[in-house]
C-alpha cells in the first residue's frame, strides 16, 4: 500500500486507522450481514451509530443539551443559505464580518435574502482583499447592538489566516469553522451556532455538521420550506428526511479517533506541524508566508515562490516525492500546505525537507 501525503484542503486526507476500519466494516457492519450504506436509517443498528456519533462531537466540543446538533446535507455552503433565511426576518439586520472567500460567500447570500425580505446586512470587519492576508483586529469589530445574530469565519481556508481570539460580539455568534474544527483549543459555548463542512476535520464531503441551540433553532422563519428549517432538525433529530447515513458514520469513527488521540495531544501536535513549516518558511528569503504571522492558519499554510514557474516546478516536483496537492487554490494561486488533524508529522517533515532541497537547487 502507498499512501501519499496528501495535502488537499477538502475533501482532505482522514486518519488511516478510520479508513482501515470503514474497510473492515463495509460489506459486514458488526455481524448484522450488512453495509453501513445497506442500512434502514429508522433501524436500531443505524440509531446507534447516528447517536453515538453525535453524543461523541458533543463530548468534544463540550457542548450540553442545550444544543442539538444536526446533519444538514449541503456541505458548509448551504449554511451560507439557511442562516439568514432562518433568521434574518424583515425589518430586522445581520452583522458579517468579511474575512476572505468563505465569509465573504456567507455574507453574499445574506444580502440576497436581506434584498428579497427588505432587511439589512450590516459589514462589521473588512479585511477579505488584504494582502498580506489577515483577520479582523480586536479594534476593528464594529457589532451592532441590535443585530439579530453576527457572523464569522475561525479559519480561512484559502488565504490561510485564523481567528486566534475569538470576539465578543454582543449578540448571538454564529461561525463558520468548517476548517478548524476540533483543531485548537476553543470555547464553543460562545457560540449560539456553529457549523463546519465535514471534509476536512470531520469526515466525507456532501454534509454540514451543525450545532445550534435549541431555542434558537425554535425562533427560526417558519415561511420557508420545511427541510430548510433548523427546527426541522433540531425536532428530529436529523431524521426528518434519509440523512447520509453512511457519511455521518464515518464521522462518527472520526471522532471517536480524536477521543483515542486525545484532542489536547492533537491539539499541541497541530501546532506543532504548522510551526515547521512557518520556520521553513522564515528560515528562507526564498518562501515568503501569504498571512500575517499573528494570523497565520494552524491548519492551511499558504506561501509563494519567486515566480509563478517555480510554483508550478514546487508542485509538480514534490508530487512526484507522494507530495499532492499543494496548490493553492485556483483563485489566489501560489502554494497551500493544508494540514489538518489527520495529516501526519512525517508529512510535514518531509515537505520541510523538500522544500530546503528544492530552495537548494532553484533559489
Ligand atoms: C471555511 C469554509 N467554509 C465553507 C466552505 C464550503 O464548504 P462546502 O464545499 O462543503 O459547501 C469551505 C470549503 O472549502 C470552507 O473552507
């Protein structure tokens, strides 16, 4: 078996013991004669995986039962959509904060809602086009205090920067961390919602991990198609419709592998693996880091290369080392080591080595 190192930002790489174990599991789940896939998602042996999965995301995030959390088919983008359409009403005003690509996705789709329904969208930090890239100061905030909930984005995933302090926003905080969930140390309570795209840190590609309060779900637009209510699926717990059963099993064996880990011991090992490559980075007039160094992604390190030819050499000479996926994306070009709790140290040891041995004979 060759396994690369594979470093895609989403879907990313998962734990090989996770895949072995979904290998062992797939044409006979546990003597019941059948897949995961096979199986009726009302029956007893999919209700403990469902429920097991989500008592162990709780556990984790250390949320209580004032939350539910729910599968949402629709990946990260769909929240985009469901937040304001839930709970932007007419008359009433959002707060986003434009951080890059992905909150500046979110915050667009709240303008199409607030333009349909005649309500506000209120931009409380403007950073997306900085260069270098960078999150909000604490300074900078600019929440309204009657805002009916504020947004923002913990990581972003393409320029590469992290929210390391988390604002006070003064109303309830919703937050995008669909690539740094359960990757550091954070307080989850603070939030009324957050959610996460599962391909990175989570599991397959294709569903939204949600966790929302429960009365808050209770407050959501009742106008709106039914499955486009969190209450829907909070009521249900997301069994309204067939959820992806087998996508939210595979999650659940994700985190079961984060609580064998210990997620303090990943925690510290996801610093670490970024600090080695931001010294590489340092360490070199060659590399030059794309984010601010107080800003700098734990989890999606971006860096660029004298000229756009030796980017493409960097990619495509590290592929042919196991090394995949290290372009950045397509919109802002240059190189992104993404790193999440599954890549392994020898990964990035190896990408450091290479990157001294590729300086050594281009720079
Ligand atoms: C921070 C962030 N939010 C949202 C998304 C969108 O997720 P999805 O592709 O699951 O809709 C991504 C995808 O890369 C992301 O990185």
């Amino acid at each position: 078996m060759s396994r690369a190192y594979n470093f895609s930002a989403g879907p990313a790489c998962l734990p090989l013991e996770v895949l072995q174990q979904v290998q062992a599991d797939l044409v006979d789940y546990k003597g019941t004669g059948m897949s995961v896939m096979e199986m009726s998602h009302r029956g007893k042996d999919y209700d403990q995986i469902h429920n097991e999965a989500i008592a162990v995301f709780k556990e984790l995030t250390g949320i209580g039962d004032d939350y539910e959390v729910c599968f949402i088919q629709g990946g990260g983008s769909m929240q985009f959509a469901m937040i304001p359409m839930n709970f932007l009403a007419a008359g009433k005003s959002a707060d986003y904060a434009n951080m890059g690509t992905w909150s500046g996705k979110a915050l667009k789709e709240a303008q199409k809602v607030a333009a349909l329904r005649g309500a506000k969208v209120n931009v409380v930090a403007e950073c997306a086009k900085d260069i270098p890239t960078r999150m909000p100061r604490d300074g900078e905030w600019k929440f309204s205090a009657d805002a009916e909930y504020a947004h923002i984005c913990t990581n972003e995933t393409i320029s590469g920067a992290q929210l390391k302090k988390i604002p006070e926003a003064g109303v309830p905080l919703f937050a995008d961390m669909s690539s740094d969930i359960l990757s550091c140390e954070r307080d989850y309570t603070k939030f009324d919602l957050f959610y996460a795209g599962a391909q990175k840190n989570l599991g397959p590609s294709g569903m939204g991990v949600v966790a929302i309060k429960k009365e808050l779900a209770a407050k959501g637009a009742e106008s709106i198609p039914t499955l486009l209510q969190y209450r829907t699926h909070v009521d249900n717990n997301s069994l309204y419709n067939t959820p992806p059963t087998f996508a939210i099993y595979v999650f659940g064996e994700v985190m079961k592998w984060v609580k064998r880990m210990g997620k303090e011991n990943l925690f510290k090992l996801n610093r670490e693996k970024a600090a080695k490559i931001y010294a590489a980075i340092d360490a070199s007039s060659f590399y030059k880091g794309t984010a601010l160094p107080e800003f700098r992604s734990d989890m999606n390190v971006t860096f660029r290369l004298p000229t756009e030819d030796l980017e493409k050499k960097f990619v495509a000479d590290a592929k042919a080392l196991g090394m995949s996926s290290l372009k950045g994306h397509r919109s802002v070009g240059g190189i992104r080591a993404t790193i999440y709790n599954a890549f392994p140290m020898e990964g990035v040891d190896a990408l450091v080595a290479f990157m001294k041995d590729f300086e050594k004979k281009n720079g």
